[in-house]
C-alpha cells in the first residue's frame, strides 16, 4: 500500500527491471484484471505495476466522495 492524500491505495507489483510498465484499470475493474499481462511484462525484463483507484478493490474510499 502507498498514501496519497491521504488515502490508502493497494499497488500490486511484480519484475525488477529499470524500466516501468504502469497499468490502468477502468470501472468496475481493479489491478487484478492485468494479473496475467503483468507477468509476460516482468518476464520481459521490466517492472509492472498496477493499483486499485480509490475507493476500488483494496484500496481506502474517499470520505467525501463529491
């Protein structure tokens, strides 16, 4: 998890390269839907990272959400 603002947000990451590959997740999705594209990029040689948006998946809910 990081802190933002406040919120806590869950960050699922695998690979060790220099490079990174963020991935995005749209409604209703969370990081769990790139599971398998994460994997091929960290065997490619790079460093994948997805996070669940606020209020998604394991991630904190805003209080105020307007």
């Amino acid at each position: 998890h990081v802190e933002v603002k406040g919120l806590k947000l869950h960050v699922a990451e695998i690979g060790t390269g220099e490079k990174t590959v963020l991935f995005l997740h749209g409604f209703p999705e969370i990081w769990y839907t790139w599971r398998y594209q994460m994997i091929a990029v960290a065997n490619a040689g790079y460093r994948a990272i997805a996070f669940d948006s606020r209020g998604y998946g394991l991630s904190d809910h805003p209080a105020e959400p307007e």
